[in-house]
C-alpha cells in the first residue's frame, strides 16, 4: 500500500479513539448529520459483537461504518422509532452510524465502507434512517443500492427508512 493510499478493514479496539475523534467532528453542534454520539465504551463493545469496518489513511481514520444488533440501541429513542416504522427482517441488523472525514468525502469511500460490510454479512438484511433534509446523504445511499421502506418523525426531523440485503 503507498503511503497516501486508503486502507479499508474490520476494525479493533485500537481504532476507538480515531472513531471517537472523527465522531466528535461531525456531530450537529460542529455541523455534522450524525443523530447520536456514541461512547467509546459502546464502540468497543460493538467492534467486539459485529463488524465495524474503517477506514484509515496514514494511521488516521478517516471513515467507518458501524453494523450493530438492534438490541444495542434498545435505550436509544431515534432506534425505537426507526423499528416502530421498519421493523426489518428477523436477523436483520442496525447499518450505521457511517461518517467519513470531510477531506475524503465525494471519492468513494462510503460505497468501499459498504462493500466491505456486505462481505461481512452475505444475505442479511440492513437497515438504517437518514435525515430528510440530507440529500446529499440519500443520494449517496441510494446509489449503493439501497431503498425506501418508510418514514418517520423524531423530535423536528423527518427521517427516511432505507434498507438492503448483504
């Protein structure tokens, strides 16, 4: 790999402090989408149940994908909602959070973190919620494939229900 490439793999627990930094960067009150802010605690325990794949460039994340169990998020209220409109398949799984840094965006890398995840879980159902009011996110989304199953409301905002099979 040379130096300046993108290395795209499962990530560790070494990773947590990069996810939590490039978490921090991109949540509402930086003007970022994210919806929740996870605790490292959290992110360890969702490395260590399903795979969480990242992406780093130069020893520094720079994108990562979460897939979670629904049970993981069963004290999250935006997560009740989302099932409350979708419910899934039985074995279906939570895809997201996703955030890649700002200095990589339009390149690709949110369709590699995906691809990656797909090879993780062949054949089971994803599904996940974007803001309405973030086309640029939807756009991205449904150019990977996937699609709309619902819609629902949380505080203020009108979230869109998409969902895919690995």
């Amino acid at each position: 790999m040379a130096l300046n490439e993108t290395e795209i793999g499962l990530a560790s627990e070494a990773d947590v402090t990069g996810i939590l930094d490039l978490q921090r960067k991109n949540l509402p009150d930086r003007g970022g989408a994210l919806s929740v802010e996870f605790s490292r605690d959290w992110f360890t325990r969702a490395i260590a149940a399903m795979p969480v794949i990242v992406a780093r460039r130069q020893g520094s994340v720079v994108g990562f994908l979460v897939s979670s169990a629904f049970s993981a998020h069963a004290d999250v209220p935006i997560v009740q909602a989302m099932r409350a409109a979708y419910a899934g398949a039985a074995d279906a799984y939570l895809y997201g959070p996703i955030c890649v840094a700002r200095s990589e965006r339009g390149c690709g890398l949110a369709g590699r973190l995906f691809s990656a995840l797909r090879r993780e879980l062949p054949g089971r159902e994803g599904v996940l919620f974007i803001r309405r009011d973030n086309p640029a996110s939807l756009k991205a989304h449904a150019r990977m494939g996937m699609r709309e199953v619902a819609e629902f409301t949380h505080g203020d905002a009108v979230h869109v229900v998409l969902a895919y099979v690995g």
